[in-house]
C-alpha cells in the first residue's frame, strides 16, 4: 500500500533558485528577470557557451589601438564612478546584481571611456539636467534639497531626540524618475560590456558523488517504513529524498577562466571548483551556511564533497588570513561565525583519517588566531566604580568588527539611504562600519544590535547594574573603538505588507519604507561593534575545544592543554560578564553603554550547544533550559529570532534553521531529548508542509504559521542550502520519532504541552 502525499515528483515545479540558463537562450534586452525560473521543472544542462563568448573567454583583449592590457586585479565592478552611478540610480533593485556582473572584456580604460561618452555626457531630453552629470553624489544632493522637516524643531524641545524629525517626501520618486530616463542608455552600456550575474559559475552537472539512492543510514535503516501502514515514515522518507534531490539543484561549477582572468570577475578563484550555493541572489559560498551544508551532505552520503567545501573555505584562510563572509572580493572587509572548525570536526566524526586532519590543523589555528586578536579580540574589566577597576583581571571576548567605513558594496544604495542625515562624515563612517559588522554577525539585520542612550531596542532605561565593566583600548586609536551616534528620531512603528511577498514590485515598496526615516527601529543606531556577543564567544569556545580534541588526537598533548585553558578561561569570563541572573539567560554585553542586550533571544540560548566539562556553566545550561520553555521564544512554526517585530528579517516573526538547529541539538546533547523532538517537530512541521505547498524550501520561516517568513532589504529567498542540511540532520536525529501528521492547530497544542511540561 502507498501513501504518496503529492503527486509523482517529475511533474513538480522543484524549488526557486536561480539557475543560469546558457547565455545564448537569455533575453536580449537587459531586465529584472533575467535568470529567473521558479515555476518549470529543471531539466539539468551543461552552461553552453557561445562562439561569441568563448572568444571573450580567451586571450587579453585587445583595443583597436593594438594596446594589450595586461591581467590585473580590479574594483571596477564594486568600486568607482561606473559602480556608484548604477548603484545609485538604482537600475537594479537589488544593489547585488551589478556587483556580481561579469565584465566581458578586461580593457578597463575602454570600459570607463564608454561610460563617460555614452552615460555621464547622455542628455535626457525632458530632465533639464546638465551633462556629464555624475549621479554618485546622490546623497549630499538628495539630503538637502528634497527633505523638508515635518514638524518645527528647537533645540530645547522636549523628547529623546536630538535632531529633527525628518520626513522623505521626493528622494525616493526623483530616483525613480531619473532611473527612468537613464534606463535605456544603462541597459545598452550594460548589454555591451557585462555578461549577466552568475555567469562565472556553471548549473546542471552533477556532485560526482551524489546518488540517487543514498546508501547511508539515514536512507536504509532510519527512515525505512516498518510496514504498508506506516505512513509517517513514508512521508518523512519522501522528504529526505526530496531535500537529497535539491543538492543537484544547488550545485555550481566555477568556471575556469575565473582563476585565468580573475580581473573580470567578483568572484574568488577556488581551490575546489565544485560548489553549492545557498540558493536564490546567493551565488557564492557563505562562510556560516556552510556548516548546515555539510551535515545534510554527510546525510546523504557525499563524504568527499564536504571535503571539497571545507578544503576550499580552508585555502581562503590561508590566502587571506580569514574566511570572508562569502566567496565575492567585495567581503574581503569582514567574515562570519566561526564555524570551520566545527565542520572539520563533523567531517573527522566520519573520515577519522588522521592524515587529512593533520593537513588542514594549520588552516584551523591560523583562523583562530584571527579571531583571538586585536581589533576582534577585546579586554573588558571589573570596576567597582568608575575609577577603581581590577586591571589585573582581564575578561577576554571576540566582537563583530569592520573597520571599513563605506557603504557595503551588495548595498550600496540602501546604506547610503539609511546615513543619508548623518552631516559628520566620522559618524557617518561609524554607522557603515556598523553595518558592516552586523552582516558579518550574519544576524543582518536585527533589533538585537540597536543600543541608544536608553540601553538596548525597546528600552526606557539602561538598568543599573552593581558590578561594572570597562573596556580596554589596549592601544588602539579612539576611531577604532567608534564615537557615540546620535539617536534617530522615533515615530510610530509601520506596518510592512511587502515584506512577505516574493513579487519584486511589492516588495519594493517595502523596502522603501524600510529605509526612510519614520521607523522606530533605524539601522543608523546598530552599534554591533561595541556590543560582546554570546554566540560568538559560545561559538568560539566550540573552537577551542575541537581545537585542543584535535591535537590530543595528533599526539600534541601540550597545544591539546593549551585551547582547553583558553575554553576554560573563555567559559569563566561567560559566566562573569554575559550570565544575567535576573533573567535567567546568557545576554550581549554593550561595552559602550555598558548594559545587557535584550533578553528573550533565540542567540541567548545558544550557550545550550556547548558540550564541556565545567560544572558551573553546566548548571546555569540547566536554568537556560526553563527559561527556554517560559521565555516565548517557542512558537508554533519555531524558535522565533527576536520577540521584537521590526521588518527586518532577524526579527519577529521569522524563524532560521540555524538557530532552530543548535538549540534543538544541544539539548539533545544535554539528554533533554523528549524538549529536543517536540522542538524538532515542529521545525520538520513547518518544512515539510511549506514545501508541500509551494515546492520550494525557504531561507527563513514564519514562527506563527506554516510558510516562508519576510523582511529585510532582499525578497525572500528560495534553495536551501542550511535549510536542507537541517532538515536532513533532524531526521538523521530522530527518524520516525518525528510525526509529519501534525497540523497548525496540533502545532499549537505542542506548544502548550511544552510550558506544562516545565
């Protein structure tokens, strides 16, 4: 007897990730769509090329002059008059597009010559505009002639604002104007001298160790039904080999000539030219999503391509020092997570080969030391007030850090918005370096990093707290550690109805409002670079101890001592500066204002991930339970990021596979297992019956429903990659203990099941 919940797969629409089609099928006019196909089924192909382009591909282009322009790194694409114009005339929507463009000829002086002639010297006919206009400086032009106050400030009015309300009345629609009239010579300088986003990366070829049948155990003893009747077990064996299939899907290929002519591309030469991509404007490796990646590829049995993803994000360590935060030179400026240990160490769990982990320790402790220096690594001391401080006693943590004051190049156009009233370039810079920060958090972005003068988002009052603590500078200038901002103005919070919506006009219009400046919650205020984050030393503390596991592994026994003192030493500072005892949770730590983040976050509880051998930090993992249960993080669709609904995407109401995914297996570590499956249901809950629903596996999810969740400054997104690797652990986890019966309603119950059990 078969119970097939939805109808034979080959004739499904499978996901909506972008796939490249060959250049030679995609439209001839430059538009939105150009790379989009959510609706028909893939049918794997080799990228063709044409004649056309293989001859691009070849030999250094030449000018009529006969002058050969020698290979050389560029910014073209991410840097520039040519890139700050595209940008902020907004031709795409999504600023990502351009700076993932491929140039289709190495001749720069020719391509900016161009530009110059056919863009800069273009006169629209009905603008009234002057020629050679340069549309970089949108911002000094934009702030002050098309913003108008909205109500009469004085400088003694009361309130906790210090400047004027301020209200966007044509920035926005003369953009769009201009956008309109400079489209059409855009679209043709485009169509000449860029191949479209993606081009460098190669769709329809197949991992070399991908089955169709995984022989793992997941596929031949956890998830085999126990007879016709066993229906649950069918449904959630359907799933895995769904979630088996869409690796096939997100699998790229980088082209050769990204490492033979690296100047025409935004994209980082690879040691292991075989990928997988997140999905959707994803078209790179990101550095934290990786580790997701791999466990739903050991699931599913494909041993050497985690070897090969691990390998190459090892390689970028020892090119650069660090992991940047994805495979573009754009994010050459910060990182993510960090998570390579950890996935080595999921790796060597299967392997155990000795000779590999041998080979790639180097890469690991060189990351390490990255993130365990100056200006990542901080010191903080006790002070029993503001002038006697215990100098001797030093608590060491890592931060979320850029010192790059610029705008993000993939945002562009949406962070010079959000600095648009910032007059003080020192503070302006301040405010992109926070930005940049948080996206290296890859909590991007979120109420979670907002501090003013009240203390973290939603507060009235910074509470006191009897113990206090400094930073040191430790030789670093006043800049690095960043001045004060000032507070943006509040007005009442708005609702976004875009935010959910996959339509790219409707979630424009979201994204406009997002970054105008009648919002509550403004990104002007993230100070991510003054904040000690909890996940990040937990995540840190994982490091050392694989680190020293490692070692000892190898014969070492004294670096095996070494990282477990620095575990030591890293969980005491924990328990000192982050354990809230109030509240029964680990919390951020602002050094600045020096107050607690916000309680009540899903990154609160991340400290349940760490397995470890103090006792004390064990104890307080048992109150970080209970308050886990209590707390109202736990929703019907998941653990919920924040409580806080902002519009942005790290916020209520979307759930992330990560975050559900660390939680839910530490406390499965931690024997909680019956808390672990009522948590791991409702997350394989929500997947399953979103997919069932839209054919698609989603980025985010809604923690009040069964569906995609929203917001942020991109549309919601479709692949995908941590989201699959979850779901394939979760069943590896707890195979047919999972019941994919449960409706919202059952949901619901679940819920309250959970508060009544604790």
């Amino acid at each position: 007897m078969s119970h097939s919940p939805t109808p034979n797969s080959a004739d499904m629409e499978i996901d909506g990730t972008r796939y490249m089609e060959p250049y030679s099928r995609r439209s001839s006019t430059f538009s939105a769509d150009f790379t989009i196909d959510e609706t028909k089924e893939y049918v794997p192909e080799v990228h063709a090329l044409t004649e056309e382009e293989k001859a691009s591909m070849g030999a250094t282009t030449m000018l009529s002059s006969g002058y050969s322009f020698e290979e050389e790194n560029t910014d073209i694409l991410w840097h520039g008059v040519i890139f700050e114009n595209v940008q902020c005339l907004r031709h795409f929507k999504d600023s990502k597009e351009f700076v993932d463009h491929v140039l289709k000829t190495s001749a720069v002086p020719l391509i900016k010559e161009s530009f110059n002639q056919q863009v800069l010297n273009y006169q629209p006919s009905s603008s009234g505009l002057k020629s050679s206009m340069s549309f970089g400086n949108t911002q000094q032009r934009t702030k002050h002639t098309q913003l108008k106050l909205v109500e009469p400030y004085t400088p003694n009015s009361p309130g906790p604002s210090t400047k004027p309300r301020l209200k966007n009345i044509e920035s926005f629609p003369k953009i769009a104007n201009l956008n309109q009239q400079y489209k059409s010579v855009l679209d043709q300088f485009m169509k000449s001298y860029f191949f479209n986003p993606g081009f460098e990366l190669m769709a329809g070829q197949t991992p070399p160790d991908w089955k169709e049948e995984p022989d793992t155990d997941l596929f031949t003893k956890i998830l085999v039904p126990s007879d016709d009747d066993d229906i649950h077990t069918e449904f959630l064996a359907y799933f895995a080999k769904e979630l088996n299939r869409l690796w096939k899907i997100l699998y790229r290929v980088q082209h050769q000539d990204v490492s033979q002519q690296p100047c025409r591309y935004s994209f980082i030469p690879l040691k292991h030219p075989g990928i997988f991509v997140p999905g959707g404007r994803f078209r790179e490796i990101y550095y934290w999503d990786s580790f997701w990646i791999i466990q739903g590829l050991l699931c599913c049995g494909m041993v050497q391509s985690s070897i090969n993803l691990v390998e190459t994000l090892a390689d970028l360590v020892d090119k650069y020092g660090f992991i940047p935060n994805g495979t573009r030179k754009y994010y050459l400026t910060r990182s993510q997570p960090p998570l390579l240990t950890p996935m080595v160490h999921e790796i060597y769990t299967v392997t155990k080969d000795k000779k590999w982990l041998q080979s790639i320790l180097p890469s690991l402790t060189k990351e390490y030391e990255y993130w365990t220096s100056p200006p990542i690594q901080v010191s903080i001391v006790k002070c029993v007030d503001d002038q006697k401080c215990d100098n001797d006693k030093k608590y060491k943590f890592a931060r979320y850090f850029s010192s790059d004051g610029s705008p993000r190049p993939e945002s562009f156009y949406e962070d010079r918005m959000t600095a648009l009233l910032e007059d003080d370039q020192n503070l302006r810079e301040n405010i992109y370096r926070n930005i940049r920060a948080t996206a290296a958090s890859g909590w991007d972005f979120s109420s979670r990093w907002y501090y003013d003068e009240n203390g973290a988002y939603g507060n009235h009052k910074i509470p006191p707290r009897k113990v206090k603590y400094n930073v040191l500078e430790e030789g670093k200038s006043t800049e690095e550690l960043l001045t004060l901002m000032e507070k943006a103005s509040i007005a009442e919070n708005i609702e976004f109805d875009g935010a959910m919506s996959v339509d790219e006009e409707l979630f424009d219009e979201f994204a406009q409002t997002r970054i105008q400046f009648t919002n509550e919650f403004s990104m002007a205020c993230l100070d991510t670079c003054n904040v000690v984050p909890i996940d990040l030393n937990i995540f840190l503390c994982k490091v050392e101890g694989y680190l020293s596991e490692f070692c000892l592994e190898l014969g070492d026994k004294e670096k095996a001592d070494k990282y477990k003192q620095c575990q030591t030493e890293r969980i005491d500072s924990i328990l000192e500066v982050l354990w809230c005892d109030e509240s029964q949770q680990f919390r951020d730590w602002n050094f600045r204002y020096k107050c607690y983040g916000n309680p009540n976050m899903a990154s609160n509880f991340i400290p349940l991930w760490l397995e470890c051998d103090h006792e004390e930090f064990n104890q307080k993992k048992e109150l970080l339970v209970e308050t886990l249960c209590q707390c109202g993080v736990v929703c019907g669709g998941g653990i919920v990021t924040t409580l806080h609904d902002t519009g942005e995407q790290w916020d209520y109401p979307n759930c992330w596979a990560p975050l559900n995914s660390i939680i839910i297996e530490g406390l499965h570590q931690m024997g909680k297992d019956e808390y672990a499956l009522k948590l791991a249901k409702l997350w394989i809950n929500n997947n399953y019956h979103t997919y069932l629903a839209s054919k698609k596996m989603h980025e985010k999810y809604h923690c009040e429903r069964y569906g995609g969740g929203g917001g942020g400054e991109y549309k919601p997104q479709f692949g995908f990659g941590w989201t699959n690797g979850v779901c394939l652990k979760l069943l590896q986890m707890f195979g047919r203990q999972l019941k994919i019966s449960q409706t919202e309603q059952e949901a619901q119950q679940t819920i309250a099941n959970i508060s009544n059990d604790k």
